[in-house]
C-alpha cells in the first residue's frame, strides 16, 4: 500500500516539532509515535479529540484509515518492520468499529498478573525491534485497563562502505577525544550539499542504503541548534529549502564542515567527495506527557473523566506515553529501532604532476540525522549527535608478542 503524500507531511511535520523539543543527544521516532495518537483520535471526543488531531496534522475523522495505511506502507518496505499492538483487560469491552480497524492478530489480553503481563509486553517489543529494545516503555498498575504500542526497527547496508579510522578533532568540543572515525571517498559529488536556511547554513551528506533505507547527516553552523538543524533537514526533503549541490560547490569554505579544494595528484581523476564522520550507538527514553502539548495528549490525560467513548464505554484516560529507540551508525550500514507505548487507565613520495578537485566533507562536531525511506521521504528515525564511540583503546595500543 502507497502511504499519501499527506500522511509523509504528518509524520514528518511531527518529527520537526519533536525535534525543537529536544536538546542534547537523543534518538526519537515520529513515526512510531504517529499511529497511536491517529487510533486515539478516532476514539476520542471533545477536546482531547481536536488537540489530538492537531498534534497529528490531519483530521481525526481521517486519522484511522491513514494510520492503517501508514502501518501497512511502512511494512512493504524492504528492511522495515512495523508492528501494532493492543492489550485490554479481559472486562474492558471495545467498541467494534474501533477494534476492527487494527491490524489483524493486534489484540492481546492483560490478565492481571503483573509480572506476567510484563513478560509478554517486553517479549512483544523484543519480537518486534529483533531485539534491539527488550523492554516495553509501560509501567502497569492495576489500574492499567488497556496498553496500546508500536514497533518499529529498521536496517540497512551502506551501498558503499566506509573504513573505520581513528579521528582526532582539532578544535571543537570533541578535541580531546580519540574517536572511531569512518571514511571513504567516492566520485558521486551529489551526495553532499549545502542549504542556505533562515536559521543558517546546513551541510547534508546522504548515505544511501541496499534497500532505500537511508540515512541523512546533517551539520549546521555552530550556533543553530538541534530543532534548527534538524527541522531544516526535514524542510530539506520536502523541497522548502534549495541544496546546492557537490557538483555545482565552488572552491573554498562552502558549508558548515564542508570545503572544496584543488589538490595534486600523481595521475588525472574525476572530482572525488571526500567523507569524514563518526561512528554512533545512541539510545533514548521519552516520557511523552513530559509533552503533552506536542502530542495533543493535554486533556487526555485528565482521570476525573473518560475521553475515548469510541474506544470503550468504559472511561478511559491516558496514564501514560514513553518511548525508547535506539540507533547504531557504523562503518557496514545503519540500525534503529523503537517501541511507543500508551497506557490507558484506566586512507615512495608520487609525481603530483595532475590538478584535480576534491570535495570534503568532516563531520567532526556534534551533528544532526533523520533515518527515512529514499523515494517517499517519510522520516522513521531521527537523532541528535553528542557522544560518539571511542576508538578502542586495544587498536591505539595493541599488545606487543
């Protein structure tokens, strides 16, 4: 199934306001969020029901259908396992229009036992990720009437690879640090580009996956923060901000770690893109109702009344909203993964005798990345660079024999 234009706008839109929430390193999926607010939605009424809609981009009324096609979209994707399930009480009674507009097979039972209910909602989210996140984000009480999640994990292999290396900053704030680098050099300039935006210039290198699972990198001026950054990334793919091209850079400074340069060389070759980056394994918890304005989540929260009639006639709240993903960048390819819960309580001296252009691209400071399928743009992960993985201390200083 196609996922519409205006659901990759949702996602995506959401991506970018979550974005300009967070600070620090950090890891986060929309689209692991998006599905169980629109089924919210669909069951809520009042104002929980338009607050909801706007934290999705769309009409509740439409919020369902589009959830189902984003579920079904993202599962026809190579590399990409999505997964949606829901756990009631055995005494909570669901309202059979909202029940039958899950996925098939969704519907679990919460049989009171707490530990047990545990066990099989941490075995579910570990089934689901292929074991990247082995616990459910959920804390169940007994007042847990019903537990709605999602999984989402993605992998992918770099359609060319990149060498490990030790990197060693000059400046900024990783300059003390030896760090696992990853390089490569190829001649497709257009990989590489600069977008001038109002918040300030942003160099975004595309690494391209086997499956069109890709990942962009992101770094803007030193100034701008992760929502700026980040939001522009998200603007980048729907077209609002012009890139300048590898191809079309002219020589010098030409972007935020980006210069184009003429080098000797010892024999005549086609312009090369030079990359420099770092290795990353990043994990991260959200209490979501820590933003409940973000996610439309500010009147369902409220116990004293229900808000969900078309879930239950049973009244129903929200209790609580977390997230936990995970993402490694690393020399052979990429891997994310997050599980969204809601709980309802309720590189001899040569010749140089050629001239030739080398584009170079360093990300060697804290940097931005959306993880998204190549031909619909929908971002399924996205990220905040801070602490990179260490270059291990038994390649800098290998046993003597």
């Amino acid at each position: 199934m196609r996922i519409t234009n205006a659901t990759i706008r949702a996602v995506n839109g959401l991506t970018a306001r979550w974005a300009g929430a967070v600070d620090g390193q950090n890891v986060f999926s929309a689209a692991g969020v998006w599905p169980l607010l629109a089924f919210l939605a669909d069951g809520a009424d009042g104002p929980a029901r338009e607050e909801l809609a706007d934290a999705l981009g769309m009409s509740a009324d439409r919020s369902a259908g589009a959830a189902r096609e984003l579920l079904a979209g993202m599962g026809a994707l190579r590399g990409l396992d999505p997964a949606l399930g829901l756990w009631t009480k055995r005494t909570l009674e669901l309202r059979e229009r909202w029940e039958t507009g899950l996925p098939a097979g969704a519907h679990g039972v919460l049989t009171g036992d707490t530990a047990a209910d545990k066990a099989a909602l941490d075995a579910w989210a570990a089934k689901g990720t292929g074991g990247l996140i082995e616990k459910m984000p959920v804390a169940l009480t007994p007042d847990t009437e019903l537990v709605l999640a999602s999984a989402l994990a993605l992998r992918t292999r770099w359609l060319s690879r990149f060498r490990e290396v030790a990197l060693c900053p000059e400046t900024g704030p990783w300059s003390e640090r030896t760090l696992t680098g990853l390089y490569r050099t190829s001649a497709v300039l257009d990989r590489v580009g600069v977008a001038d935006t109002p918040d300030g210039h942003v160099t975004e290198l595309k690494v391209l996956g086997d499956n069109a699972l890709d990942v962009h990198l992101l770094l803007g001026e030193e100034r701008m923060t992760p929502g700026q950054v980040l939001g522009a990334g998200v603007d980048i793919l729907a077209g609002r901000h012009a890139v300048v091209a590898g191809p079309h850079l002219p020589y010098g400074e030409v972007g935020p770690g980006l210069r184009v340069v003429k080098e000797r060389s010892e024999r005549p070759v086609p312009p090369t893109l030079d990359v420099e980056t770092v290795a990353f394994d990043l994990s991260a918890r959200h209490d979501l109702l820590a933003l409940h304005r973000l996610f439309g989540l500010t009147t369902a929260r409220d116990s004293d009344h229900g808000h969900f009639p078309g879930i239950s006639g049973f009244p129903l709240a929200i209790g609580s909203a977390e997230q936990s993903a995970v993402a490694t960048f690393g020399a052979l390819g990429f891997r994310a993964a997050a599980v969204t819960a809601f709980g309802a309580i309720g590189a001899g001296i040569p010749q140089l005798r050629w001239l030739v252009t080398t584009v170079k691209a360093t990300f060697d400071r804290p940097f931005g990345f959306l993880a998204l399928h190549r031909h619909s743009r929908l971002v399924l992960a996205a990220g905040w660079v801070t602490d990179p993985q260490p270059y291990p201390e038994d390649l800098l200083y290998p046993e003597e024999f």
